[in-house]
C-alpha cells in the first residue's frame, strides 16, 4: 500500500482548480469575472431614508414646513429680482456704448447751458437783432427783444470760451407751430455761426452742440444734463446757466433744487430783459415761480398743459436712454424732492 503524507492537520491539503476571483466558462474556456458586491454608499437607497425622513417631518410640523417653504421662496425671487435689475442697468448702458461707440466729446466735465426763448425765422441771420426775424409771442414783441437774445448766445460763448472742459449747449424745442419745425437750439447755433462764433469760433466751434427738446426751464436743465451724458459719457461737474436775471431764483434754486445738484457747483448768468418788456416779465415770472413752487417737476396742472401746448409736433422725447442713471428722476412727479439716486449727489 502507498503512503500519502498528510498535512497537519491530518487533511488533505486544498486544491482549486479554477482560480478564485473568477469563474471559469467550460464551454468557452475563459473566465469571467464575478460581478461586485453593491456599495453600501449607493446615492439612491441613501435618498431613500432622506426622504421618508422629510415625508414624516412635514407630516409632523406641516405650518413651520410651510413658513420655511414660503421664506426661501421669496428670499429666491428677492434675490433673482435684485439680479435682474442689476442686469438690466448693466444691459441698458452697454446699449448705449455699442449705439454710440465712443463718446465724441469725453474730456469735457462742465455744462454751458443757454436756455432758448424764441426760434429764428428769417431766411438770412445777418438779421438776428431784429424782431422780424424771430416768431414771437404776443408778450415778447417788444422793442430791443431780439438782441436780447443775441446777448444769450454771445454770453454762452464767451463764459465756454474761458473753460476748456465746458460743453457749450443751446437747449429748447420746436416749441411754435406758426415757426415751423424749426427749434429754439438750432436758432441760437446758426445765429452763433453767423457771428463767427463772436471771434472764438476755432475754440467754440467744436464743442457746441444743441438739446433740441425742452418745453419749458425746468426741462431747459433736465435735459442738458442728459444731453451732457450722451456726448461726454458722464454727467457734468460744475453748471452755468445763461438766461434772464429775472429768471434766477426759478433756475437757480426751483430747477436746482429739483435735481438735487449741489448749490456749490451751480452756476447763472443773468442778462435783462429791454427796457420796454421788464414790468410785465417781472409780473409773468412772478406767476410761474408760483407755480413751479406747488408743482416743482413741472408735471402736472397748468405747467403740463403749457408744456404740451409747445410741443405742436408731438416730438417723441429719447431722454431717459442717453442717461439710464437718471431715470427715475424722470418718471418722478411729486412736491417733495426726488428721493432716488443722483450720480452728482456723492
């Protein structure tokens, strides 16, 4: 008889025929590998508790469940509104740049703002200080009126002339029907063309424009700052105005105060008015300080109804898009001062 050894064990000693880890196919003689146990950290059946955990929380404490739902809700559409507002800014002023490319005029940082009062009529401007030669209201035919006028635009000129950083602008729309459509802006400009600029036209020439929409002084300023923007990309530093002196408490504190630019900063030029239309100006401007007192934006009663009356053309306003800013102040009507943002006011 044979002897075999045993192990130690006093057992025979293990043998595998097919290697572990694996299964042998018989019939293909390959081997296949064992499919691996599922983990224990599978995300699914970790859901699964998660779940069953919140069913069972909001079966518990349905009305917390319900405040907490409805505070995160409005803390999302808060959030997504300020967003969306911030967005929209954005969006508005880079419209603005890819309209306008570069601003034509960006070194310039004050307003020279001549508030316009009539629109020329005359075929030649040699004749500017003459009466004829301008549409006038019943309450401005008088002696001497027209050079009046001429005396605005030569004071524009000059004042912009000593500041290298002014931006000269003649404001006031096609406010006569009779007059054609023809603005005030564009008649103050041409009577300056005729004048050669007073003597400064290589200094002047370039960088006076006009605002050819104001109906009325409050707009005279409201729009000239907008116009500013537009050609310089910012809103301007310092502000002189160049209209009748009987007109500085209205520019000077009403329109001022109304868009809340600092007092500091704000600049009038005050010429008077000829010697024959003085009393009844001084009268008519009492009257309309009255009314800009009770009604300082100009938006509502009288002061409204006199503004569309000079807009016989019905011309579609572009301001507020050349300064998206400002655009609240805009849409503002009230007594009290506008309580939004003002871009001078920091």
């Amino acid at each position: 008889m044979n002897n075999y050894s045993l192990g130690s064990s006093g057992s025979p000693k293990s043998f595998h025929v097919y290697p572990r880890g694996s299964d042998f196919d018989l019939e293909l003689g390959t081997r296949r590998a064992r499919k691996p146990k599922n983990s224990p950290f599978h995300p699914i059946k970790m859901l699964k508790p998660l779940g069953t955990r919140l069913h069972y929380y909001c079966k518990l404490h349905p009305l917390l469940v319900f405040i907490i739902s409805l505070s995160l809700g409005v803390t999302i559409l808060i959030i997504l509104s300020l967003y969306e507002s911030h967005y929209r800014m954005l969006g508005s002023n880079q419209k603005i740049d890819v309209v306008l490319g570069d601003y034509p005029l960006p070194d310039l940082r004050n307003l020279v703002m001549v508030a316009g009062h009539s629109v020329y009529t005359s075929s030649s401007c040699g004749k500017a200080e003459k009466e004829d030669s301008w549409f006038l209201e019943s309450y401005q035919k008088n002696p001497g009126q027209a050079s009046t006028f001429v005396r605005h635009i030569q004071e524009g000129v000059e004042i912009a002339a000593k500041d290298d950083a002014a931006l000269l602008l003649f404001s006031g729309g096609e406010t006569r029907k009779d007059a054609g459509p023809r603005s005030e802006a564009q008649s103050y400009w041409s009577v300056a063309e005729s004048r050669g600029w007073f003597g400064k036209k290589e200094n002047m020439r370039w960088r006076a424009l006009t605002e050819e929409h104001a109906r009325d002084s409050f707009e005279n300023l409201l729009f000239s700052v907008c116009r500013f923007r537009e050609l310089t990309g910012t809103y301007p530093y310092n502000i002189t105005v160049v209209s009748y002196d009987f007109k500085e408490e209205r520019f000077a504190h009403l329109h001022r105060s109304a868009i809340g630019f600092p007092e500091s900063r704000f600049f009038y030029l005050g010429t008077p008015a000829s010697l024959t239309s003085k009393e009844a100006a001084l009268k008519g401007e009492a009257l309309v300080r009255t009314q800009f007192h009770g009604d300082p934006y100009g938006c509502q009663g009288s002061l409204f109804r006199k503004k569309l009356k000079r807009d016989p053309f019905h011309r579609s306003i572009p301001y507020p898009n050349g300064c998206p800013e400002i655009e609240g102040l805009f849409k503002y009507c009230g007594t009290a001062p506008y309580p939004g943002y003002l871009p001078w006011s920091q």
